[in-house]
C-alpha cells in the first residue's frame, strides 16, 4: 500500500497534469470553435496519466535490463523506436545537446 505522503504527491501531480491539459483544451477550443466538456478533460487527463505510468514502467524496465539504476537517453530512444517521427525529433534533440556540451567543454579552461 502507497505511503499517505505518496498519494499527496500523486493526487498533487494529477492535478497539475489536469490544469495543464485543461489549459490546452481551452486553446484549441478556442481558435477550433468548439467547446470541451469538464468530463471530456477528466478522461483525457486520466487517458495521458495511465500513458505516463506505462512510459515511466517501461523506462525502468530498460534501465534495470541494462543493469543501470538511472533511465538514460539510450532508454528514451529505445521506448520511441516504433515511432520514427518521434524517435528523430529525440534524436535530434539529443545529438544537439551533446553537441553544445562538447563545444562548452573547452571553455572556461586555461582561466589562470
């Protein structure tokens, strides 16, 4: 059984999740014409909350059959493989980011 402390955070994170989906839904509402019901919000935010469980499960699952203890780059991209359009805006993400580190490394050095 979760910890009292535990299922704070959680219904905290729900809420958060819910206030932001809300906040979309309300966009695009908006510039669509359309209106979105309070219940149509609650089954999107419970629909991207069961998502985020199974994305964060399998990412441990991963992690763990790597024999690391911590998710890394390789484990996002493995979990986006099936999806070609989302694993090349990944990985694209991460090679610039890999890049701006290997062009920062050599700065600041040399300061005497």
């Amino acid at each position: 059984m979760a910890e009292p402390q535990d299922d704070e955070v959680r219904e905290r994170l729900k809420a958060a999740l819910w206030f932001s989906i809300g906040k979309m839904v309300d966009q695009e509402s908006l510039q669509r014409n359309r209106n979105a019901t309070p219940q149509f919000i609650g089954a999107l935010t419970d629909m991207v909350w069961h998502q985020i469980e199974n994305i964060a499960t399998d990412l441990e699952s991963f992690s763990q059959h790597a024999g690391r203890t911590t998710v890394t780059t390789d484990d996002v991209l493995l979990l986006a493989r099936r999806n070609q359009d989302l694993y090349s805006v990944i990985k694209d993400a991460i090679d610039k980011e890999k890049a701006a580190k290997t062009n920062g490394k050599g700065k600041g050095k040399g300061r005497g």
